[in-house]
C-alpha cells in the first residue's frame, strides 16, 4: 500500500481520533498534517505486526499529546468548539441544534477525561477497535486497557446521570420583566 492510498483511507480516522483526543477544530488540520509527515517518514519502520489504522492511532495519540501540552502551557489556545463542524445541509435546523447540542455534551464528557482514559474509551467505544488493538496502538498491558475503559466509563455514566439530572430538573427560563411581573415586583402594582 502506498502513501497515498494509506492517507485516503484513514483521513477520516485521524481527523476523528484527533477530535476525540481534544484537539480543537482550528488546529485539527495542523495536526493531521502532522500525523500524517509522521506516517509518511516512518512508513518504512512500518513491520506489520498490528493494523495499519492501530500503528496510525498510536501516532494521532502522540500528537494530540503534544497539542495538549503546549494548550495547558499557553492558555490561550482553549476552545468550546464542538467535536464537528461539518453540518449536513440536509438535516432540518429542529435536528441539526439537538445533534450539536448533544456533541458538546460529549465533548464535555470526554473533557472530564485524562488523556488515557479518553483515548481508550474513544477507541473502543466510538471507533469499534479491539482491547488488543488499542493495547498496541497506545503501546500499553492489555490489562491496562480495560482498566483505563473500566475508569472512563465511570466517568460517563456519571457525567450523563448529571446531564440527565440538570435536563430533568432545569427551569425554563423567562424574560425578566415576565418572571417580575409573576412575582409581583413590577412598579405600580401592589
């Protein structure tokens, strides 16, 4: 398989992956080139001995380590952006709030995550690839995958349980002079 054949096919994986890593939309184009320069110098060193999407995620997971860093060490660099920006024109607007709405819901989640533990939990969860995969690919125990998966889901769950809470229990938000007025502490009214 050649460069460029390797780099269509898994475009679309990197630039997920580097999404779900936290890194943000503006820079994700950066970062994908990166990670494929990386592809592309080391492809040689490349032995087989795992998947070719595996041994690209372990570099994404790198860069995105390193995209992170430099974000705590200069604050600056943070974003609320949500996880895509590529709207489906043919989504209606009622469909396309509630799908945004829940990507920054995940993207929070995923934001209460160490960097571990968001890695493998993306992997697994979103990606579909196996505890051996992401073992390789994160180049860690087998053990230590499904520890770090054990851990992120915890996390998720609670994080929905709270979601689902403030959803349940939230107040609907009036006007200002309505919820006064309701409370009878507009001007001229005993």
């Amino acid at each position: 398989m050649n460069f460029r054949q390797i780099y269509d096919e898994h475009f679309p994986l990197v630039w997920r992956s580097l999404r779900r890593l936290g890194v943000r939309e503006s820079d994700v184009a950066d970062a994908v080139q990166d990670v494929f320069l990386v592809v592309h110098r080391r492809l040689p060193e490349f032995e087989g001995r795992s998947k070719m999407s595996t041994w690209i995620f372990g570099i994404c997971y790198r860069v995105a380590a390193d995209r992170r860093k430099a974000a705590r060490l200069n604050p600056a660099f943070t974003s609320d952006e949500p996880l895509l920006e590529t709207p489906d024109e043919r989504a209606d607007v009622a469909a396309e709030a509630e799908r945004r709405q829940g990507l920054r819901k995940l993207e929070a989640i995923l934001d209460e995550m160490p960097l571990e533990q968001r890695a493998v939990f993306a992997l697994f969860e979103l990606e579909c690839m196996t505890g051996e995969d992401i073992a390789r690919a994160l180049d860690v125990p087998l053990g230590t995958v499904y520890s770090r998966l054990r851990l992120a889901r915890e996390t998720f769950r609670r994080a929905t349980s709270r979601f689902q809470a403030q959803n349940q229990f939230a107040v609907p938000s009036q006007p200002r002079n309505e919820l006064k007025d309701e409370l009878g502490l507009m001007g001229g009214k005993p």
